[in-house]
C-alpha cells in the first residue's frame, strides 16, 4: 500500500553517529521529535473519519546528498519504503513543503537521473509527483551510502515534505508502478556493508522528550525493561497480532494484526465498535475531544504472548486549542480494514523490527541515556 502522511510542525534537526565496533555493524541515527497539537491537515495514514488530524507526531532525521552536500530533513517512517525530498522549485501548495530543505539534482555533479517517475498518494486525496534518481548519501560517522535510489519531488500538494521510508521493498512506489523493487535505505546499508542485517530497532522516548533514535541492525539492551518478546511478522506489512484489547480491565475481545507504524500518531482501528467503547470511557464526543483530565490509574492495555503494555488514560490526551478538552489519540480508520499503532503506542515500548526473519521485538520501554548495544539474535 502507499500511504503516507501529512506533516506536522515545529519541526528540528536531527543528528546521529557511527557506532564503532568490529561486531557488530550498527548504525544510530538519532532524531528530534517534532510534534504539533493544532495544525490541520491528515497524517501520514492516520484515520479520516475523526478530527484526529489535529494530533501530529513525527520524527526527523537529517541527511547529507550529493557533492555539494545539501542537507534537508526528512521524518522516518516504518510504514513506507522509500526516500524522497522536494526540489527546491517545486510546485507545493503550502509553504511547508519547502521549509525543511530541498534537494537540487541540478547542482550535484554525482547525481543520475533515472528516467522514471513516482508518484505518491495521501489518504485525503493529495499527492506528492517527481521523479527518481540515485546520488551518494553522506551518513554520521564517515560513511557513504554510494549511489543510493530517491525520489526528488517537484509537485507537492497539502502539508507533506520529506520521507524516509524504511518498510519491506513491496511498498516501494516501483512496485505498485511496475512491480520492480529496488534496495531501499536499510537494504542498501546491508549490500554497501555498513550493516550486517535489515533490521532496526526504534526508541521513541518518553512524552515529552524531543528526542529519540533508530538502530540499523542493532538492539541496545538499556532501553527496555523484562525480555524482547519475539513475536512473527503477521502480515506483507512490519504488524504483529494481539491477543486481546482490555479497557480498564474490561476485555474488549480483540484478536487482530496491528502496524506498528512510525509514520502514524494515532492508535487507529478499523472497528468503529471499539474507538467508541474507548470515546465512552474517556467521555469523549464523536469527534475525538475529551477533558483533559483523564485518570492515571486506569489503562488501555495491549496484550501480546508474553507481553502486556498499559497505556494510561492520561496518555491517551494531547491538548487542542479548547480550554479543558484534549484530542484523544485514537481513531476509527475508515475505509480499510487495518489497525495501525503509532507514537501513542510506540513511546511505551521498544521495538525491533528484523526485515529478514520476518519477526518483531517487543518490550516495555525504559527511558535512560544509558546504551548497550548487541547485535540482533532473532
């Protein structure tokens, strides 16, 4: 599938860093968490049918391309699979397309032009068009990304800019023009020798942390509590199934593959039975606003084989721009029937996505500076 998302605001630069060991072969890139409580405009895949557009989260990284080395920021997204930016003559039809940097392939004498076009489509109906080229991907620590395939977008329309998408090839805009695949970001790390495997692991932070960090084929041990608990790929996307939903100890009888989507905020079901059982419960109106002050002692639990993660109710709220009501950060995803989990849930655990053992790690997050960092073993 290609979705994506709108983007949000308030956006800040992202940095990362070589890790330096002969094994395993890592690479952290850390990011800013950019969040944004009001804007309008849908994100990447997030629902349509509520207001929940206005609870935006996302998480950006800059990247260094070409030989004059022209820097932009892009948000990382486990839900998609390529990279593309907007040039900087792009035809956008909001300025924010354009205020996190561009690429010009005119000014960068390592740049091929690959004759071929990609198109993305939003969710809402918008696009982002352009065409497809390869150049060199200068990478923290010294390392070089040789020639490596994006998208330079130059007709952009919404609040979108641009993407670094990390999901399994088959959702390569190729594959849905011409079924072709190509080495996206993780696989080309691995064929260039800069990883050892396609997998990463992804640590959000806790809520108010603006920052956080992805691990290409590493784990760090430091930032989870219990055991990773390894659970199979459940479906074409990065989703795993759960074995039930509970609602302040109240099971709501779901058995269901959810996404785990960092290209998403929400939590997002297809069953419009269980946002409104979870709107009750936290006195929200049809629309997703809710007061803001929702207990801390009363969860939303996610259950899994031999893992349970809570999500209070406190943090299932993010202010809007109506004194004493908050957005509740779940949706109904009308149209099509998948569940796609995003920052709501994934800042409460830590997850390690393995590409080529089609399996996922899951355990309750710890928040600490601290690192250990080991190789995958599943």
């Amino acid at each position: 599938m290609l979705f994506k998302y709108l983007s949000a605001a308030f956006l800040a630069v992202a940095q990362g860093a070589i890790i330096k060991r002969d094994s395993p072969k890592t690479l952290k890139l850390d990011f800013h968490v950019a969040v944004n409580g009001t804007a309008n405009g849908i994100t990447k895949r997030d629902s349509v049918d509520y207001d929940l557009q206005n609870i935006q989260t996302e998480y950006l990284i800059e990247l260094t391309v070409g030989s004059d080395y022209q820097h932009f920021s892009v948000a990382l997204d486990t839900g998609s699979s390529d990279l593309w930016i907007p040039t900087p003559d792009a035809v956008c039809t909001n300025d924010i397309c354009l205020a996190y940097g561009s690429f010009d392939p005119r000014t960068s004498t390592s740049y091929t032009d690959l004759n071929t076009v990609i198109k993305d489509y939003y969710v809402d109906g918008t696009f982002a068009f352009g065409d497809y080229g390869k150049d060199d991907v200068h990478l923290p620590g010294g390392n070089t990304l040789n020639q490596f395939q994006f998208g330079s977008m130059n007709n952009i329309s919404g609040n979108v800019h641009g993407l670094l998408g990390i999901d399994f090839p088959i959702f390569e805009s190729t594959s849905y023009q011409s079924g072709e695949i190509y080495n996206n970001f993780p696989m080309a790390l691995k064929a260039q020798n800069i990883i050892d495997q396609v997998s990463y692991s992804l640590y959000l932070n806790q809520l108010d942390a603006e920052t956080g960090s992805i691990i290409f084929s590493g784990i760090d041990k430091a930032k989870y509590t219990g055991d990773l608990v390894v659970l199979n790929i459940s479906t074409n996307d990065v989703s795993v199934k759960t074995n039930d939903l509970v609602l302040n100890g109240q099971s709501l009888n779901f058995q269901d593959d959810i996404i785990l989507d960092s290209g998403s905020t929400n939590i997002n079901f297809w069953d419009k039975n269980i946002v409104d059982q979870i709107y009750q419960e936290l006195n929200s109106n049809s629309n997703g606003l809710a007061p803001c002050d929702q207990p801390s002692d009363k969860f939303l639990t996610f259950k899994f084989d031999g893992l349970e993660v809570d999500i209070p109710y406190s943090d299932l709220v993010r202010p809007s721009n109506q004194a004493g009501k908050c957005w509740v950060g779940v949706g109904y995803y009308g149209g099509v029937k998948e569940n796609l989990v995003g920052d709501f849930f994934l800042r409460k655990v830590y997850v390690a996505y393995n590409l080529e053992s089609r399996k996922i790690g899951l355990a309750n997050a710890k928040y600490t500076d601290e690192e250990d960092i080991v190789d995958f073993w599943f």
